[in-house]
C-alpha cells in the first residue's frame, strides 16, 4: 500500500470541507433525509447528494430506508472516532454550524407536526383505528415483558399451553402441569419450539413441583373445575417461594347451569368475596381482585382476575 493509498487519507481528505464537516454534525444529532438536509443547510439537492456520497465513500456515513424515505446517519468506527473527536472539537461555536442547529430544530418540529395532526383529530376514533390495525391482544401479551427473566412460573392445569406460549419467552422456566394426557398432548405440539417449558403431568392436589421453588403460579380458568379449589391454592402455597405471585383468572358468578353437563364445571364462577376469602385462607397477602372488562368477541360468562402473594 503507498501512501497515497492509506484510507485514513481518504477520511482526512473527506473532511477536508466545511459543508461536509456541517453535514457530519448534524447526521450526529439525527438521522435525516437528503430533502431535510437540504432544508438545513440550504443547498440544492444536487449538492448534498454528491457531498454525501463523498462522505459514504470514505465511510463518514450509513443509511437505512425507511419506506420510501432513506435515512442518513454520521458512521463512527475505528480511527474516525478520535478525528471526528478532533473536528468537532475545532467546529464548536462556528456560527454556521449554530445556525445550523437552529434550522434543524424546525425541520424536525414540522416531522413531528404529521403526527399531531393526526392525533389532534383522531382522539374519537384511534381506538377502532387501532383495533383494526393490529388487534386488541397484542397490549396484554406485550405486559409480559415486564415479568422478570430470572423467574420460574408454574401454569397450573396448563390445558393446551396458551398462557405458557404468552409466558415462557419473558421467563427463565414455565412448568406447566395439567392431569390430561391430551391437553398435555396438544400443548406439546404447541409448544414444540420453546427450550424453556417442562410440561408435567399431575394433580393439582399433589402437584409434581418442589416446595418453595417457584417464583409464581397461575389458575388460568382451572378453579370452576376443582371440587376443593382450597386443596388446589393450599399446593400453589407450597411450591411458591416466599414473596411468590399467584394469578388466578376464573369466572363471574353466573348461571349458566349446563356449562356443568357440558363442560363439567363444578362451581358456576367466584364472587370477588368468595376468592379474597379463598386466597387469605390459603395464606396469601396483598389480595387483589378485580373484574375484566368483556372483549368484543366473547360469548362466556364474566371474568374476574385475582393477585396475591405468598406470605
Ligand atoms: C378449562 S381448561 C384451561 C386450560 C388453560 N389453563 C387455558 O387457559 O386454556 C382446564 C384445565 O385444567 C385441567 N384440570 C382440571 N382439573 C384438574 C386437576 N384436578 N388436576 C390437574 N389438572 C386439572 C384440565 O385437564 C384442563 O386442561
């Protein structure tokens, strides 16, 4: 390699213009098109174009589309870190590049003015609009990236492994527990992809878990079906460490007597009394309950959503 051929070379000399030096520092702030480039430093397109290219040449510069906009962005790598650190340090307080900072500021208030634009007239119908965009279930599935990646959760009478696809890719471990062969069959099949859930089959009289060895356990409409919900929580109690969450989600009060000949319900759904009640003599704290709102869709009876946590 001679000297002439050194890409360092190649940086200096793409840095060797002011316009250019000015375009680096504002692609630093954000990413910009070549129109709001344009804008910013007013100069016709033909020039920013050839002056960015220049820079992507000499790898000043990245870009991403988006849509059918493309994105420009200052590229810091290698020995351009320490001479754009130069550089900058020599544009500080140039008029130009302050001026320039004051015309960037109004480019990106008139980005943002779509948006207000949208929401100062869409307020009455955003919520069909966003139903229809992308469904009313990906807000609930989304909170579960809230829980803690350390923890193991129990799904207790699992069925076909809903909650523990939603669950298992926020966790550490989803052990899932049912009594059935074939709802444990199907939730196999379901959950073939996931590495992190352990299906077991049980009672959940007697369930097939350690004490004190996980973080939380939920009832995801199982208790209706128990004879004594009470054996059922008193064994959520004991696999859970102290401080451990349950959730239980079950129905309403409700009278819809053949859903016992159908589907063999025991209990025709829990009053907010009933499972305060239930929880506390189980030994859980900080009970909450508190009803769901219906969804659109659904034909069933109520829900109510119960939290505590083991003493
Ligand atoms: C209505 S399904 C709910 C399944 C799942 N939790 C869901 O939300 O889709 C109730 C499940 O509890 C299981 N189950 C009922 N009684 C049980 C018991 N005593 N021990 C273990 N599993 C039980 C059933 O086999 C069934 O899979």
């Amino acid at each position: 390699m001679t000297v002439a051929t050194l890409p360092l070379l190649d940086s200096l000399s793409a840095l060797a213009d002011p316009t250019r030096c000015r375009m680096l520092l504002l692609l630093e702030r954000h990413e910009l098109t070549v129109s709001e480039l344009c804008a910013v430093l007013q100069l016709p397109q033909s020039t920013v174009s050839r002056q960015l290219k220049t820079l992507a040449d000499a790898s000043w510069v990245t870009s991403r589309r988006d849509g059918t906009s493309r994105y420009y962005s200052l590229l810091l790598e290698g020995a351009h870190v320490q001479l754009w650190a130069l550089t900058r340090e020599q544009l500080a307080g140039k008029s130009a590049a302050e001026q320039d900072v004051r015309r960037l500021e109004r480019v990106l208030t008139a980005r943002r003015a779509a948006s207000e634009h949208f929401f100062a007239t869409a307020s009455g119908k955003w919520d069909k609009l966003r139903d229809e965009l992308f469904g009313n279930d990906f807000a609930f599935r989304a909170v579960a990236g809230l829980l803690d990646d350390e923890w193991t959760i129990a799904d207790l009478g699992c069925g076909t492994g809903a909650m523990s696809a939603i669950l298992a890719p926020h966790v550490k471990q989803v052990i899932g527990v049912d009594a059935s062969e074939e709802m444990l069959d199907a939730a196999k099949a379901r959950l073939a992809a996931a590495t992190n859930i352990e299906l077991r089959k049980g009672s959940l009289e007697a369930l097939p878990i350690f004490p004190g060895s996980v973080d939380a356990a939920t009832f995801m409409l199982v208790l209706h079906h128990l004879p004594s919900p009470a054996d059922a929580l008193a064994e959520a109690a004991r696999i859970l460490k102290p401080g451990g969450r349950l959730l239980i989600v079950d129905m309403a009060p409700h009278e819809k007597e053949e859903y016992r000949q159908q589907m063999g319900h025991v209990w025709l759904g829990f009053s907010e009394d009933q499972m305060k009640k239930m929880l506390a003599a189980a030994g859980f704290t900080h009970v909450r309950v508190h009803a769901l709102p219906p969804a659109h869709s659904a034909k069933g009876p109520a829900l109510l959503m119960a939290t505590g946590r083991k003493r």
